[in-house]
C-alpha cells in the first residue's frame, strides 16, 4: 500500500481545500483526471491542533485513525501515530518531520516537532494540521452504503464469495489494502476531480492539442490494461467513468480556467495570443567539457564561453549549491584570470525586471538546471552543468541508539547473559518484594530448573544473548564454575589474537616511506567531479585516508560500509592521489563481475585525466592480458583492476604503490598469505561491505586503522516491503511496473532442481521479459558471464538463488520477488532483500508465502518483523547485529566468531576491550556493582512506561550510564517520550545519580538501616586512610565499623530527605577524604562527565 504517495496527493487536496494554493502545482495527465474526494470530505477527516486547546485523547485517537493513521510503538514512517501516556506522537504528510503532542489532562501543552531517527524533540510550533492519509475515509453511514454496493458489484460480475467477504471486512474495518481506492466511487458516488479544487483564477498550462489527445490514448490503455488484471484476478472494478473524468468533460471543465499551450509549433487562432520565447538549455556546455581531452582544456572550454557571453552584452549567473562548492568553483578558476563577481546567496530580486548587466558573477542558490535567454540578455549555469549531476546529501542526525538496544527487542523465552552468573532463559518479568518493597524483577531460568530474580534497576549486568550461529546457546548452571572458566578461556584467546594484531601494528609503525605530494589543484577538480555530496562519514574517511598518505608510515586501512554507501569514491581518492604523485595502483576484487564492475567505475572517473586504467581477468582474451602486464611491468598501466591473477607470480610492476582490496576475507588462505607479502612494502587500502559494530572499532582503536561509513547516500530511500500470497498475478504485476520504468528484477527460487522450469514459467507470465538464469551449481564461467550480461541490461529478469553475490551494485535492480520468504532467517531476508534499492529510485521486495496454515509460528513473525520495518528505518536490530558479528569474524578470524557464540555478542566485545587495555598497559580497575539499599520507593512503573521492553530498555540504560551527564540526557529523552514523571521515578533517577557516585568512589554497598547510612568500600577505593580517621574523630555522627565499613547517623527521614543526605555524604566523602594523588584525576572526570557538583 503506497502509504506515501497517497499521503502526498492528500496533502496538497489539503491544502487546496483550505485555500493554501501553491504557486505552482505540476501534474501527470492521470492525477489532473483521477477522481478524488469531495472537498467537505478532505476538510471534515483533517485535524487542527492549537496549543491551549481542549481535546480528549481518545477523540484525537479516533480522528487519526479515521484519518487512516495506523497505531505503531514508535512513529517512523508517514501515517504512523503512537500514544504513550500523555504523549501523542504522529507522522503527518503535510510536515517534513512526525509531531509530538503533548497534554496536560485534556489541555494541549506543546506541540513540537521530532527526529524518528533519534525520537528525540525538536522546534516547538503553535499548531498543527494534522491531513488524512487513507485514500479512502469513511463515516459509518457511506461505509455501510458503500458496502451494500460493493456486495451488488460482487454479485454483478460474479465475484467468489470467499474474495467478495475479505473485501467486505477490510472496508468494514478500515483495514488498508493495495488498490482499495479503486472503489471510492461506491461510498462517494459524487466524486470531484482536482480542478474542481483550483480558484478560477488558476492558470492551466497544457501541452498541444496533439500531444494531449496522445496523452489520454495512453492513459485509456493503461487503465485498461489495469482492468483487465483485476478481471483475470477475480477482482470487482467500477467502470473508468465512475474513477476518471473522460477527455470531452475535461475539455469542458477547462472552459472555467485561462490556458496557456506550450508547443513547438507557433500555431495562430484568433482567439489566442502567440508568443515566442527562445530557451537554450545548457547541454553544450556540460558536453564540451566531458568531451575535453584534458581537465585544463575543459576548463578553457567553459572560460571561453563565459568570456563570449560577457563580451555579447550577456549578463551570465553562476549557481553554485553550497557555499564551500562555491569557493571551490572560485579556487579552479583563478588561474584563468577570470574577472567574476560574488554576489552571495539567494537570487537578486534584478531577475523579475529583466534588467541585466553585462558579466559573470556567481550566487549560492538552489536550481536543478540552467537556460539561457538570450533575447533578454540572460545566462544562468549551474553546478551540474560544470561538474555533472551532483546529489546533495541531507542534513541528518546521527541516531542516538537509544532504539537500538537489543533489549526493545526481548521476548520470553529468549536467551540472555549475565555477567556473572551466565547464560539463561528471560522467562518474563515479575512483582517481587525485596526489604519491604516491593518492585518489578527480570526472571531468568537456568539449567535444571533454577531461577534467578534480577531487580530491573540492576540491569547492567544482564545482555540479551545474540551470536551468529542459528542454534540455541548451551545453558549455564546457576552457581557453577563452568561460566568462569569459559570467561577465562576466551579472554586468553583474545588477547593471544590481539597480541598479532598489536605486533604487527607495532612492525608497521617502524616501516618508513616518503609521504606523498600535498593535495593540488587537479585533486580538487577531481572531487568536485564526484556525483554526489560526501556523507559526513563518507568524508571522514577520505580525511582519515589523506591522513594516511600525508604520514611517513605505510597505510594499512580498513573502510568497512554497506554496497552503494560510497567506499569506491573513498579508493578513487586515493587512486587518484597515487597515480598523480607517479605510483601504480593495483584494485583487488575476488570475482570477475565485480572486477568487471570496478573497472568500468575507475575507467569513467578517469576519462578526462591521462590515466591508464586495464583489467586482468578472465573475461579478458591471452594476447589482452599479456599486453596488460607488459604495461605494468613497463609503467605504461597507472592501474590495474584484477581477479587473483594480479597474486601470480610472473606479475611485476614498475612502481607499484597502493593496493586497493574488495572483500579480503573472501579470498582464499594461499591468497591471503600472497596479499599478506604485499602488505609489509606498501601502502594497503581495504573496502568491506560487512558492517562493522562501532564498538568494535572502538576497542581495536590503536591496533587497526577503521574507518566506518554508516550514513546511507543523500537519496537512498528505504524499500517498500510487501508480503504476499503466492499467485501468477502478483508476479506478473510486480515484474511489469519494474520493466515500465526501464529497471531490472532478482526474481529468487532457492532451488536448483527446478530453477529452469521457474524460469520458463515466469517468461509465459511476462513474454516480453528478457529472463536469464543463475544459480551456485553452474560452471564458474557461465555463471560469470550471465551475472556481467545482466549487471551490463542486456537481461531484465535474473531468476536466481540465495547465494549470487550480494557485492554487486546493480542500480537498475529495483525490485525483488523472493518465493517461499517463510523458509528464510530473518538475517538472510535482510541481505537478500538488500540487493535492491542502491539507487535513488523506489525499491520493492515482494515477500511470497504459502497459506499462513503451511508456515510456522516462527516464520509468520519473522515476515512480520520484515514487512513493518525498512531498512533504513529502527527495523532489523537483530539482522544488523547478527551481520555485524559475521563482520567480526572477518577482521578478528574464523575462531574468534565461535568464541561469540559461548558467551554472546557484548560479553565478547567487553572481553576484548579488556584484553586491548591490558595488552597497552592500561590499568583496568575490577569493576564495582554499587547496591544501594535505602528503603524507599524509586522505580519505573508500568503506568508511566507501559511497554515492558522499553521500560527495560530505559532500566537498563540508567544504570549502565557512565556519568551524571549521561543520566541526565537519558531522564531528558524519558520525559520527552512519556511526560512529566511521577515522583518514584524522580526518586529512581536520584538513585541513580548516588550510584554512579559510589562507583567512582569505589562503595560498593550503602544500606539505611532506620537510623544510620552504612558505607562499604570496595577494592581500590582512593579514600585516604588518615583523612578518613580524622574525620571520624572531628565529627560523633560518624563511626568506623570495620576497616572497611562506615556508618553515618542520620536518623529517622522520609524516603526524599533519605536520599538527599546519602548524596551529601557522598559528596562531602569526594571532597574532603580522597587521596592527594586521585584529587587530580577524579577533578578531571568530573570536568568530562559534566555532572553535578
């Protein structure tokens, strides 16, 4: 169900209806003639919300959901809405960003606007229209109409009654489904078309009379085209009169408007003024500047015209998009001594009086292309017209992962870790009563039975079990030793891995080479050239990978980031920087297709600079390939883009200096070791699209060079995901809206016995497909040569399996149809799924399933998962970590990823960082698990957070917080998303702020015992000895109880008064008692968690 093309359309019927006319409506011939509905109707479903308004909850809950918002958990995507206490969060079409609203009682507080990323607010409005986003709004009066008529229509074109219900209960239900606007005319007989939304005094401006007339042929066919699928589906459709407004009636309806009709023809009618206008676009200029044989003569090119134009009486604007773009455009034009002016941003109000001024100048503004009116003595030329299409990347946030705990995802019967006791099953939470007080638990089961009560508010210790492997992990028994001694085992293990890892660090740290050149003016024309604006991480490693090359040490970099997230453009940087300092550079891939992929990459950024890209591999003939190393050998090749041919031994080159490898662990051993030769002479530059965990880049900081590129491209769009029963119909309609818009299907049959006969099947579904085949049992050739046919379009349709490789970057691939998606882990779904939608165009996966009778309880769910969240969206937590974990198999070895699955994902990660801050002669402090016992009521109740999961989520993070900073932002993010907090969770967040105290003071226990604070201190404390006798003998409120315990008379107090003295006496131990020595170091952390004082 197109959710946002719909909420669009309905967005400017909106907006019509209220009288907010845009300057400019552009429009298909289909939206100008489809019938919509009535206006009342538009302006009756929208709500308005003002601050200080009175609504009731509940009213503004129905009007959302007759609007055809959809109730999520959290609000992501347009038509979502969510209630969570006093907060109401909705994702409405006619705003960029959801809204937030919240209320006191029934009184609109705020409404604000924020980031589904993060989930966190952001500007504040003073109101709101909230618009529809169902196509089709119903009061109960047309929908029972409307279903009397539907259930006519059924009867009349006999429709099987099993279909004929199922639609009769969704429109009953106001359940969403593919197509339901097709039937509006049954519940609105009296529809309107979208000019009878337009003012009189609109303008419409028409192609000619043939080019329209053309246009409604078009149309006819394709609707009844539509038709008849539907018909051979068994599907009811109203006639094309009752959904659109015909050619006759449209003419007519034109009658109450001005026209304009642009054609290429001055044709004369008397009753029409004639007016020619002489518009160049600027595709010259773009050409003759790829077309130069140099970048310096390119740049002559574009000097040459602007000096034209100037000396013609012309005036010429430069639109640049950004102002660093701007200076950058200002930087390579200065050696041509070109007099330009900078006229800053925004176009000058000059340009609505037609009075221009003769010469060049250059503004910062937004424009998709430029023209050239020269009859009136205007040029205008943009960005892209010098430097090629460039897409602008979006300013976002990076998320807070506050969402992506794999605690929201935790159900009972899961397994999970605890630090010390090991792995067990979540077996749900429960009411537990612990010194009078009774609070909220985690139960864990461990083997043979035993259970273990964790208190929610010490969820720091507890780790939802993830690993790589598809079995269930072995459990723990309660109170064993068998937990430590695989702890122990591991750690060893770790720490003999990162020992290598460390040395050879530490060997290339002693290697030297001259650094390279500075970067030059041919570099900065290069990096202009590049298509898209840099992601901010796409940047940073660029930066970090300059960096590399400005050193004298040898680079050995890895840049780990999905296909189509820019890792290429990274390499071409460096490839580039090489080749113009006099360096060879070798590209490294582990098949022929993406050697074939890379080649036509590099050999196109190159085109207008003098380097000699070649290729070596199969595809290419002996003779070709002898010429090829012969270049090499001789200098004549800059870069040389290979299989593992380039490994053989008979291969030398004249000057090699950087090595570009794709994909390393998908070599084999013998190669690796061949790649590892390599690696101590030369500069070494390593693409990987696993993704790697950030804390694993965190921990192996200082031992491997990372960098990470998370952010997705400025116009990637996450996939529209649907789940489907199996039928000839859907195939055939999903496959022919892909071939219409010129783009390529993965049609997936995961077996080999019958592939062949799919294949046949699917080409009688669709005759005019060009269907080719592939599977992992074909001979290595034949499987290269059809995966390179289609990656070039000569197929449209690749009817495959599960193991074609998932590196390829296929643009045109925008639809995938996966059969039987029951059968496959939720991880596989996402990388297979993930094949599609690299583009800026829409992506679709159709997910078919058998009868939900013939699939598991487990499959169902996991289809659910994957059809409600996108992949760019807060979706496949789970699949991210288990693709993450795979990633750190490859960096850490084979071993290390079964060294996961014994104590799962995070326990690893801590253990490694261990290991590291041990083997760098760090000291690792035993950690302190602060329990405080004051007796007083301090917790996260389920009437303030309902969702178990993120109240867990939320306990856990608390107390996992390293600083008071870090609680405070995590309160601010609670208050945000559920309101004003009641007082026990004030008094929990208080609790909280005590903990993180004692940990840096190293108490391990506080207890109230009705009179005193009792203090334990654990191992390491840097409480002084001597100041801490001299203080018992200054004050009688304080006694030593043991050498390590401390009591603190404070009498009878209330639960609040409790707290705030068990503060003070921790601040006034920070202050006055620590050792001279830790003073410094304690003042210094207090400085960077930016706490209270």
């Amino acid at each position: 169900y197109e959710t946002e093309l719909w909420a669009a359309r309905l967005n400017v019927l909106l907006r019509l209806a209220e009288g907010r006319i845009p300057s400019v409506l552009t429009l298909a011939l289909e939206g100008l003639t489809r019938k919509v509905l009535p206006r009342e109707v538009i302006r009756r479903s929208a709500l308005f919300l003002t601050v200080g308004q009175e609504m009731e909850r509940e009213a503004m809950v129905q009007g959302l959901v007759h609007a055809g918002y959809s109730r999520a958990p959290l609000v992501e995507d347009f038509g979502d809405f969510s209630v969570r206490g006093f907060i109401v969060d909705m994702y409405a079409p006619q705003y960029r960003l959801p809204l937030r609203i919240e209320q006191v009682g029934d009184r609109i507080e705020s409404i604000r606007f924020f980031d589904p990323s993060t989930q966190r607010s952001g500007a504040h409005i003073s109101e709101a229209i909230i618009g529809p986003v169902h196509s089709v709004i119903l009061e109960d009066g047309e929908r029972q109409e409307g279903i009397k008529r539907l259930i006519a229509l059924c009867e009349e074109k006999g429709v099987e009654r099993k279909l004929r219900q199922r639609l009769v209960d969704e429109f009953e239900h106001g359940i969403k489904f593919p197509g339901a606007d097709n039937f509006i005319s049954l519940f609105y007989p009296r529809l309107e078309s979208i000019l009878d939304y337009l003012p009189p005094s609109a303008v419409i401006i028409l192609p000619d009379a043939a080019t329209l007339e053309k246009a409604f042929e078009e149309l006819g066919e394709d609707v009844f085209r539509g038709r008849q699928s539907a018909a051979e589906s068994g599907y009811p459709v109203p006639p094309p009169e009752d959904l659109y407004v015909n050619a006759s009636a449209f003419k007519q309806s034109l009658k109450s408007f001005r026209t304009v009709v642009a054609g290429e023809l001055e044709v004369i009618e008397p009753s029409r003024t004639s007016v020619r206008l002489s518009c160049v676009s600027n595709t010259d200029v773009r050409r003759d500047i790829e077309q130069a044989t140099s970048h310096d003569a390119g740049m002559k090119n574009l000097v040459h015209k602007l000096r034209r134009w100037r000396d013609d009486g012309l005036e010429a604007l430069i639109v640049s998009n950004t102002q660093g773009q701007a200076n950058r455009l200002l930087h390579l034009l200065q050696p041509y001594k070109l007099r330009m002016d900078f006229v800053g941003e925004g176009f000058d109000s000059r340009l609505l009086d037609w009075d221009f001024v003769p010469g060049i100048r250059l503004l910062v503004g937004g424009l998709s292309s430029g023209f050239r009116l020269e009859d009136i003595g205007l040029v205008i030329l943009t960005e892209e017209e010098i430097f090629g299409k460039r897409v602008r990347a979006p300013k976002t946030k990076r998320s807070s992962g506050a969402f992506l705990s794999s605690f929201t995802e935790l159900s009972e019967g899961d397994a999970v870790v605890h630090e010390d006791y090991g792995i067990g099953i979540f077996r749900g939470l429960a009411q537990k009563e612990f010194e009078g007080q009774v609070g909220e638990v985690m139960v864990i089961e461990y083997a043979g039975g035993d259970l273990l009560y964790q208190p929610l508010h010490r969820l720091h210790v507890i780790q939802k079990y993830v690993a790589a492997s598809e079995g269930p992990p072995m459990i723990d028994k309660l109170g064993g030793k068998g937990w430590e001694k695989t702890k122990a085992r591991i750690k060893t293990s770790i720490k003999e891995m990162a020992a290598e890892l460390l040395d050879i660090f530490a060997k290339r740290q002693i290697a030297h080479r001259k650094p390279y050149s500075p970067c030059f003016d041919d570099y900065a024309a290069f990096e202009a050239s590049f298509e898209f604006e840099e992601t901010p991480d796409q940047a940073k490693a660029i930066q970090d990978v300059m960096e590399s090359m400005d050193s004298d040490v040898p680079m050995d970099r890895l840049v780990c980031g999905d296909v189509g997230y820019g890792k290429t453009e990274v390499a071409l940087r460096a490839a580039f920087r090489a080749i113009m300092d006099g360096m060879q550079v070798a590209v490294l891939v582990p098949t022929t297709v993406l050697a074939q992929q890379h080649y036509e990459t590099f050999k196109r950024r190159f085109s207008n600079y003098p380097v000699h890209v070649e290729m070596l591999s199969r595809f290419r003939a002996p003779k070709d390939q002898k010429i090829v190393l012969e270049g090499l050998k001789s200098g004549k090749v800059d870069l040389v883009v290979a299989t593992h041919k380039l490994l053989q031994e008979h291969v030398t080159f004249k000057n090699l200096g950087l090595l570009v490898i794709d994909e390393e662990h998908r070599f084999g051993v013998a190669h690796k070791e061949k790649i590892k030769k390599y690696k101590s002479q030369i500069d070494v530059l390593t693409l990987t699209a696993t993704p790697i965990p950030r804390t694993l880049n965190l921990s192996l900081s200082g031992i491997r060079d990372l960098s990470v590129i998370e952010t997705p491209p400025a116009d990637r769009k996450s996939i529209r995901t649907y789940v489907v029963r199996q039928s000839d119909e859907v195939i055939k309609e999903a496959i022919e809206r892909e071939l219409q818009r010129g783009g390529q299907v993965f049609f997936l049959h995961n077996r080999v016995q019958s592939i062949y006969r799919r294949a046949s099947a699917i080409k009688a579904i669709v005759p005019h497909a060009a269907v080719v085949v592939a599977h992992g049992q074909m001979p290595n050739k034949e499987l290269e040569r059809v995966m390179v046919d289609f990656v070039k379009g000569k197929y449209n349709v690749l009817v495959c399996t599960s193991i074609i490789e998932s590196g390829l970057d296929i643009p045109k691939a925008n639809t995938i149809i996966i059969e039987r998606a029951d059968t496959f882990g939720l991880a596989d779904l996402y990388q297979i799924r993930g094949r599609v939608g690299r583009s800026n165009a829409r992506a679709y996966a159709y997910l078919l399933t058998p009868p939900e009778s013939a699939m598991t309880a487990d499959a169902i769910k996991r289809l659910a998962v994957i059809q409600d969240h996108s992949s760019l969206g807060q979706g496949f937590r789970i699949a991210m970590r288990d693709m993450e974990i795979r990633g750190a198999g490859n960096i850490l070895g084979t071993s290390q990823s079964g060294h996961v699955s014994q104590v799962g994902y995070e326990m690893y990660l801590e253990l490694l960082e261990e290991a590291v801050h041990e083997l760098k002669g760090e000291p690792v402090a035993p950690r302190i698990d602060a329990e405080i016992h004051l007796r007083v009521t301090a917790q996260i109740p389920a009437s303030y957070i309902p969702d178990p999961r993120q109240r867990m989520n939320f306990y856990r993070r608390l107390s996992k917080a390293r600083g008071i900073q870090e609680i405070d932002e995590i309160e601010e993010e609670m208050v945000d998303l559920y309101g004003k907090e009641p007082p026990e969770v004030v008094q929990f967040i208080k609790i909280m702020h005590i903990r993180t105290l004692m940990c840096e003071l190293r108490i391990s226990r506080v207890d109230y015992n009705g009179r005193d604070l009792v203090l334990s201190f654990g191992e390491g404390t840097p409480i002084d000895p001597l100041r801490l006798v001299q203080w018992v003998q200054r004050d009688r409120n304080v006694r030593l109880l043991n050498e390590d315990k401390l009591a603190y008379r404070i009498g009878a107090a209330p639960d609040d008064a409790r707290i705030e003295k068990c503060w003070d006496l921790l601040q006034l131990i920070r202050s006055t008692l620590l050792t001279p020595c830790s003073e410094g170091a304690e003042a210094g952390a207090r400085k960077a968690a930016g706490g209270k004082n």
